[in-house]
C-alpha cells in the first residue's frame, strides 16, 4: 500500500489493494495499472523469499466506473487432486517408501535416506506448476 501511494504512476489514481485470509483483492484503474500491480506483488513476494507460482490470479472483473477488481488467491497446502496425482506418480515409479495424505500436506516414508531422496528429486522432476516445501524430520 505504501509503495502504491508513493510511485509517480499511481499518482491521482484509486488503485487499492487488500488483504484477507489467503485472499488478496485489488482494484485498479485500468489493465496497465493493474499489470503493474500484480508485478509489485511478485516483486514483494519474492523479497520475503516466497515464490510466487503460490498466487492464483482469477479473473479481472469490472467494478465501479472504468476501474477493475481482481482476486488472488494465496495458495496454501497442497490440493487434494493434486495430492492423488503426486501418490499415483510415486506408486508407478516403483520406489520403496510410504506415502500418505494428511490434510493439507503429503507425508512420505522411507527405510533409507536415498529412498526419499530419490522420491523429492521424482516430485521436483514432475512439473506440477506448484511451488512444494521439503522438509526431512529424520536425523
């Protein structure tokens, strides 16, 4: 909001943006002064070092006047279809490890290190189009 009020380009404009629950919501303008927001948000983001494949852009809709109204939503977890397709894939790759759903998350087991190694350079290699977290609990 404060770059958005202090940038010589959105000077005398009504572009806002605002947040909520994993939901963002910005109006703008016109197309262009909503293009740059959405390149501000990017660029915010990857600051913080969190990638931004995890915004959803909707569609933009019209809103007061010539002004646009558009939703992001912040993608969270990982989608359960998403989930099934990660298992099947894993399944069919013949590694030994345990794979289960919980909520949210996918957690993956394994006898040996290598295994789930292995299994997380399989994921990373599937080009799902969703950015994933690793975490290894195991010493």
């Amino acid at each position: 909001r404060r770059e958005i009020s202090q940038r010589f380009d959105f000077k005398h404009s009504t572009c806002t943006i605002a947040h909520k629950e994993g939901e963002i919501t910005i109006v703008a303008d016109d197309d262009l002064k909503l293009r740059q927001m959405h390149e501000l948000l990017k660029a915010h983001l990857t600051r913080r070092k969190v990638d931004a494949d995890v915004l959803d852009f909707q569609t933009p809709q019209k809103a007061a006047g010539q002004s646009l109204r558009q939703t992001v939503l912040v993608r969270q977890g990982i989608a359960g279809d998403l989930a099934r397709t990660i298992v099947k894939s894993l399944k069919g790759s013949k590694l030994k490890v345990q794979i289960a759903i919980q909520g949210d998350e996918l957690r993956i087991s394994g006898k040996k290190r290598d295994l789930l190694q292995a299994a997380i350079a399989h994921v990373k290699a599937m080009d799902i189009g969703q950015p994933l977290q690793y975490v290894n609990f195991r010493d």
